[in-house]
C-alpha cells in the first residue's frame, strides 16, 4: 500500500514522495462495451487547480458502472476509460486553491459534486451543482478539458463521472471530494457505501420523499439501492415496506433491512399495483422504482394511493422511451419525482449522514456481501450481473 498502511481499520500516514510526480499503479481498465477489464499499469498524473489525488483503498460496483461497461446508451461510449464512482480512500496530494482538502485526509469521491457556489449549491432546494452535478458524458477534467490518466505510452485515458475509482490512485475535482472524520463504529469499508449506492436509497427515503412514521412504502428493485430505501424507511418509522422483485433469493436479506412484505410479479395473477393496493386500502404513501424499467415505473406509479401518492424515480433509464404516464392521471393526487444521489449536498450534508451512520440509525454492513481482491474485478461484475451480490468490496 504506497504511502500508507491499514491499522486497525485506520490509516497510518508516512511520508508521501509522491507529491507532485507522476505515479503508476494498477487500474481496471475497459476497452469496449461488455469487454472484460483489463487490469494494467497506467500512469496517474498530478491534480491540477482546484483538483485532488486520492489513493483508493476500497472501491465498489453499483448497477451504473455495470450500465456504462454494457454502454447500454450509446453516447456514453468513450474508450479505454476508468469506470467506478463507489470508494473510499485517503488524499495523497492536492492541487493549488484546494483549502478544505489536505494530504492524509480520509475521504470519499462524489459522483455529483457541490462547488458551493453556484446558484444550485446555494439553493436548499436541491443539491444539483451547476458545473459538477452528475453527467455519464463527461470524460476529461473541468479545469483544462484533458484527461489525468494515461497509458505507459502516454497515450489518454478517458475519465467516468467525476470519480473514476477502478484504479490504485484517482484525480477527482475537489468539488467532488468529501472529508469524513473517522468514527469508532464506522471503517473505511462501510464509508465507501456512502460514496453512492446508500446514500441514494436512504437519502430518497429521507430527502426526496420524507417519509413519516406510520407510513406504507413500496420499493421495486431490492438491489442495493432498493434495499437502501427500505432501510431508510425503517428508520424513519414506515410501518409496511412492501419489497417487489422477480428474485424471491432478495427476500431473506430484505427482511433484515426491515422489508415486511414481499410480491414476486412472476407470481402474481393481476398486475402488482393491484396487489399492492389490496393490501394497503388503496395504495402507498410512497413508491420508490429502482429498476430502470418503464413498465416498472407505470406499477410503482399506480400503486401510490391517490390524493397523496408519491413516486420516486431512481432506477437508470437508457431506453429512448418516455414516461407510460398519461398527464390526466396526475390529477388524481398523485405525485412523481426524481432523486439523484438522494437529495444529499454531498459536501456539506454527507458528514452529518455518515456520523448517523455511526451512531447506528443506518445499518451499513449488511450492504457487503462479497470482498475480493482488486484484481477480480471481472468477477466481482459476475456477482451482480447474476444477482448474488449487493455490494462486492474490492481491495486495492
């Protein structure tokens, strides 16, 4: 581990010599939509303005690097490219003008940034940032338009959204890193749960929809995500959490992330929004669609009560198909929204979320699933293609 080593699950900081220079490490690498990743030594060149170098320690896989390796839409095509956005790691040097970031830092990198000072970083009415919200296109870095990583024969590679965590050291902009002070209950495992997939699930359950206690929820998709959202709900007091998903294997684990009630489509004669309504007296308070299937958005939609139903949107959509919702069925009360990184300001309100995590109010290790070594990354993407993973943890 160059420039430090793990103690207990804490870090010990040695001297870096690296400041400044060019480092080569090991990265995953792809090469083309659905290709195996190529694990090889590439260069990571220094942060520039405004940018910070982080060695990864732990990096994970959510359905949206696996939807960017698939390039299921076309335009995000760039190659080769450094995919990944779920980590955590330790600042190994930082660029001129970054002043709330230093060396040694424990951090995580954020996929949707917060500048502070945008008109959307100072509205409290979303945590959008003008310049570094989320966006799948983006390959190169803001300050100069090239890329920080590069082959040994110097030739560029292309950058993932914001983050790009597949690799032993990442450049990131600093409006895209967050400090998270060490916390007695929490390890930098569990800390790399924040950096997207928890975060999005609770913090819809949370931000976007506020659910309250005594509340019917239904979530559909009990991937990480999903069951993310049921967590959160069961935090905040939801009395039914109604689990929908076409793996009946999801319900034991959703059980414990406080899901009371399980549909299988596969299984159900008429179609679940029905069902859910039956078993609720018209419907849910809140819907969450996980999945990035339309059809799937139209059950969650319907299966919100009227009058007050709301539905949160967060499942990928690449499809070219537009909403299956006819604009006269939003006035029967019901609501439809979406949620991108669950509503968090990452900067400013993460630190606050990952202390709630330490105290407990979320339960984060039951997330991890699976552990592997870095260099079984294409295995680890086996894990969740065949639904057998939430998270698989890899170690750099």
């Amino acid at each position: 581990m160059t420039g430090s080593e793990a103690v207990n699950g804490t870090l010990n900081l040695k001297p870096t010599e690296t400041k400044g220079k060019t480092i080569k490490c090991k990265a995953a690498v792809a090469y083309g939509p659905g290709e195996p990743f190529v694990v090889e030594q590439i260069l990571v060149h220094p942060p520039q303005k405004m940018e910070v170098r982080i060695k990864i320690l732990y990096t994970s896989i959510c359905h949206t690097d696996l939807s960017a390796w698939k390039a299921e839409n076309e335009s995000q095509r760039a190659y080769p490219r450094i995919l990944g956005h779920e980590a955590s790691g330790i600042v190994e040097s930082v660029g001129e003008g970054v002043s709330d970031i230093e060396e040694g830092d424990t951090v995580v990198p954020i996929f949707n940034g917060e500048c502070g000072e945008c008109s959307y970083c100072k509205c409290d009415q979303t945590n959008m940032c003008e310049r570094f919200g989320v966006n799948p296109m983006k390959k190169v870095m803001e300050s100069d338009g090239t890329s920080r990583f590069s082959n040994i024969n110097a030739k560029p590679i292309f950058h993932f959204l914001n983050t790009s965590t597949f690799s032993e050291y990442t450049v990131v902009d600093s409006a895209c890193v967050v400090k998270l002070h060490p916390h007695p209950t929490l390890s930098l495992k569990t800390l790399t749960l924040l950096s997207c997939g928890v975060s999005t699930g609770v913090g819809a359950a949370w931000n976007t929809a506020n659910v309250h206690s005594g509340s019917s929820v239904a979530v559909f998709g009990l991937g990480a995500v999903g069951l993310a959202v049921a967590e959160g709900a069961r935090a905040r007091g939801a009395s039914k959490i109604i689990g929908v998903d076409i793996n009946p294997d999801k319900f034991i684990k959703a059980q414990a992330m406080g899901v009371t009630d399980f549909i299988n489509p596969s299984d159900e004669e008429k179609p679940v929004y029905e069902r859910i309504r039956e078993m609720t007296d018209g419907g849910v308070h809140y819907s969450f669609e996980c999945t990035g299937n339309l059809d799937v958005l139209r059950d969650a939609f319907l299966s919100a009560h009227e009058g007050w139903g709301l539905t949160v949107v967060l499942g990928i959509h690449p499809s070219p198909r537009l909403l299956p919702i006819h604009p006269m069925e939003l006035f029967d009360g019901r609501r439809i929204v979406g949620s991108v990184f669950g509503g968090f300001k990452g900067k400013s309100q993460l630190p606050q979320f990952a202390t709630e995590c330490g105290h407990g109010v979320v339960r984060l290790d039951n997330f991890i699933t699976h552990e592997l070594p870095f260099e079984e990354i294409n295995k680890a993407f086996d894990l969740l293609i065949t639904g057998k993973s939430l998270r698989c943890l890899l170690h750099l």
